[in-house]
C-alpha cells in the first residue's frame, strides 16, 4: 500500500530583522530630540514649568549700534536740587563785626534788610547815626526788619509794643524770642525781636541855620565869619567829584545825604557857586567838612562835603561851580575813603539824585 508523504508545515515568517531596525530608529529619534533640546529647538521640562514669567530670562536680542547721521548738540537736563520748600530765614540775630570800607547801606543790603532796622537795633553803638560805625564795632543783625530790642527795667509788653508800633501779640508769637506764653515775663537786660518795629530817628545831621538875609548870627560854630554879601548860585548842580559811583550809603531816611566813591587825596568840586559858611574840622563824626551856600532868586541851598582828608577854602570865600574845595579822605566816623555829600533846600534835605545830573 502506497502510503502518502506527509504534507509540509508552512516556514515561520522571522520578524527579528524589523525589530533590530525599529529599536534602531527609536534610538535615534531619542537622540535627535535631545539634540534639538540641547540647542533650545524643543522646549525642556524646565523651560516649560509654571512659573510665573517675570521669572523667566527674556530672549536678549542684540540691536544695531546707532549711527547718527547728521551731528548736532545735544540738550542735556541736570537734576535740579531746588525744592519748592520756602527759605524762612533764622528767626534769631546774629552779630557782625563792621570791617574797613562797611556802611549801614551796605551791610543791611546784604542781609535783604532795610538801613533802618540794622540802625534801631544798634542804638547803644549807633544812637540812630549811621556816621557813628567804626571798624571793629560789633553789630546786631535781626533775622528780619523792624528791631531788635534790649529789654529795659519797667518795660512792659503794652508800652514796649506802643512805642514801636506792634501789637503785643507780634513780639510774643515770635518764635525766636521763646516767650513762655503761660507765663509771658521778660527779664531786663533781655534782646527780643519786634518784628515790623519802627522808631523815630534822633536828630543827629549837621544843622545849617545861618543865611546873610536872615538875621541869624554871623557865624557857624564861632568860626566861620560870613560876609555881608552873597555870592549868587546858579540853582543847578553837578557831581563835586570825577565819578558817579556811590560807595557804602546811598540816600536814605537814616542818612540824608549820598556817600560817593573815591580814593584818598581825590579833588572835591564845589557843586554850585556860592559861599563857604564852614570849613574845618568837627567832632560830630563828619570829620573834616566844607559847607558852602548857594543863594538864588527863589530858594536858599547848602551843600555839604564830609570826610575830607583835606580842605583848600575858608570860611567867606567865594568859590564858583567846579572849584576845587578840597581833597576826599577818611576823617572822622568813617570805614573808608569817600566824599559824604548832601544838598539842603531852605534848611530841607532833597536827595541828591533828584538835582544831580
């Protein structure tokens, strides 16, 4: 009997091949993507956390170097370090020592003060006269205008306010002045500040009583006898010096007259024709002085040259406009060379500055 072969099993498909080329490709996928997260191409885990993003780097993009095309200057604005706060001073005085060439005028216009209130706050050094300063004299300056007051025995806030035309309230509210309001005394021999406080001046100028048609005595001072004629002016006036400038104390209600600058041995002119009712030296702090009277048809004027170092007239001459009259200096109350000038009109001052041209 024929026997029939058996039949053949089917062979089995090896897959072994596509598993070693897909384990391959996977490696390789892996690299490629740590790769690319090497180089910041795919996105770390990191990079990816919830964070908030004001914690995160900002990508730094370089930007080109600015060329400008066309040169020109620049504005630049500084820091301004000025404030809107206001300066309100000191509210105490302090105290000056007056060197050579000081005036009232000019000490006062350097602490934005008016000449009056460095005047009435120096009554014991100045006695309302402003040619009484002197080198080396110690003045109060008062934080601000009116005066700064020494306290007297008797002296109550009622007629220490009245006196200076305050109310009792301006001198108490000072701060500077530490008033204890509960209890408000003030000890004599005690400075306090009146804010606003005025004086009266004291009467301290040269008098000039003397004209040839009035009657008055013939002389000044028993030295300057006076002709009974008179040498006419010419009612205008020039500068009795070769400059304008003014030095130490212009025209003021302290100082009548106007303080003109120059060196020592300068020409004084007579400032109008006229006659000299004085020439000489005095002892009122004028030093030595030339007064001259201008007599005209409607009025009757005096000049006044103070502080000179010396004098080339006497009394009764009869000098004309622009003679020379003498030389400038620093004669008496003064802290430097100048010609302290003043024009009288019937006895009146009137400032220089209104006549002069």
């Amino acid at each position: 009997m024929e026997t029939k072969p058996a039949p053949e099993k089917p062979a089995k498909r090896d897959f072994s091949p596509w598993l070693a080329w897909a384990g391959v490709g996977i490696v390789g996928l892996i690299l490629v993507v740590v790769i690319l997260q090497f180089f910041g191409v795919i996105p770390t885990a990191a990079s990816t956390s919830t964070e908030p993003a004001s914690t995160l780097s900002p990508l730094s993009v370089p930007l080109p170097e600015f060329q400008p095309t066309v040169a020109g200057d620049a504005l630049i604005r500084l820091a301004n370090p000025v404030t809107t706060r206001p300066d309100r001073g000191s509210e105490f005085a302090t105290t000056y020592v007056v060197e050579k060439g000081d005036s009232i005028f000019g000490i006062a216009n350097h602490y934005k003060l008016k000449p009056e209130s460095v005047l009435w706050s120096n009554f014991s050094v100045l006695k309302d006269d402003p040619q009484n300063i002197s080198v080396g004299s110690q003045l109060n300056i008062p934080p601000v205008d009116g005066i700064y007051y020494l306290w007297q025995e008797g002296d109550t806030l009622e007629s220490v306010s009245g006196k200076y035309n305050v109310t009792p309230e301006d001198i108490l509210m000072w701060p500077g002045n530490n008033i204890d309001m509960t209890n408000p005394v003030i000890q004599p021999n005690q400075y306090v500040m009146i804010p606003g406080g005025k004086s009266e001046f004291t009467q301290w100028v040269v008098p000039i009583a003397y004209s040839p048609k009035s009657g008055a005595t013939r002389s000044i001072n028993n030295q300057c006898a006076i002709p009974d004629d008179f040498y006419a002016g010419t009612g205008t006036f020039i500068w009795p010096s070769n400059t304008t400038a003014i030095s130490g104390n212009d025209f003021w209600g302290g100082h009548l007259g106007i303080d003109i600058a120059a060196y020592v041995g300068d020409a004084v002119y007579a400032s109008d024709s006229g006659v000299v009712v004085f020439a000489g030296g005095r002892t009122d702090g004028y030093g030595n002085t030339v007064i001259i009277e201008h007599d005209t048809t409607y009025a009757t004027f005096h000049t006044l040259y103070a502080h000179l170092s010396s004098v080339n007239v006497r009394c009764g001459q009869r000098v004309g406009q622009g003679s020379l009259i003498g030389a400038a200096g620093s004669s008496g109350n003064s802290t430097g060379p100048h010609i302290h000038f003043e024009i009288r009109q019937n006895g009146a001052f009137i400032n220089p500055h209104q006549v002069l041209p």
